[in-house]
C-alpha cells in the first residue's frame, strides 16, 4: 500500500481534481479490502470509523474523499451508521 503524504504526488494529482477509479480497488487500496476480507472469513468482525472535525483540510478531505451526511439523505441508508 503506497503511504500518503500531503506533499506527495498522489495528494497533488488529486488537489488538481485526479479520482481514482472505483472499479479498480487494487490501485487505490492496496491490499486492504483482501485484508478485511480474509479476517472476517476467520471470524473477526472489522469496523472503522473516522471521526472529524469541519471544516476539514484539504488534506483530510483527500484521505477520506468522504460523503456528508447532508448529502446522502436520498440515499437508501440507515440514519446512523455506528
């Protein structure tokens, strides 16, 4: 997994407006979903939480790339994730 740093050129591609792929986990996760997905194949339950202050720096919001919650009120989830 390739480790972020806010003067790296990851951070700075997407400053300039670069997303990764969704479609493509492998390049933007590295290998943490097969992490996740081999400790709960063994019984571990795994959950994360991130929890923040706003306004959020540049720097965060490219950490997290994350969804208000003011904004997910159309979406079909529950009310309170943790």
């Amino acid at each position: 997994m390739t480790l972020k740093r806010p003067d790296g050129p990851e951070f700075l591609r997407w400053r300039q407006g670069h997303r990764p792929d969704p479609g493509d986990r492998e390049s933007w996760w590295g290998g943490w979903h097969d992490a996740v997905r081999d400790a709960v194949a063994r019984g571990v339950v795994v959950r994360r939480a991130r929890i923040v202050s706003e306004p959020l720096s540049d720097y965060t919001r490219y950490e997290s790339d994350w969804l208000p919650r003011r904004r997910a009120t159309d979406l079909d989830l529950p009310g309170m994730d943790f």
